[in-house]
C-alpha cells in the first residue's frame, strides 16, 4: 500500500488557494455587475 504516512500540513496547495482565490474574485465582479444593473434599471424605470 502506502509507505509513507500521512503528515498534516505537508501537500503544497498553492494550486487550490490560486483557484479559490479566482472564483471569490469572479463572484465579486459579478456580484458588482448584477448591482450596477439593478441600479441602472431603477434610475431610467425600465
């Protein structure tokens, strides 16, 4: 089977933390557009 043990905190998970970091800032930008788009549809009554 495995012949190394496991030992917390010793996988390199720069890769993960790269991506988590893209989808908040993805889910920012849209959070900001999505407003930005209530808000234009509120000032000219569409």
């Amino acid at each position: 089977m495995a012949e190394k043990k496991h030992q917390h905190g010793e996988m390199d998970i720069s890769t993960q933390k790269e991506a988590f970091s893209r989808f908040i800032s993805f889910g920012l930008y849209l959070s900001y557009a999505v407003i930005g788009a209530l808000v234009f549809l509120a000032l000219f009554n569409s």
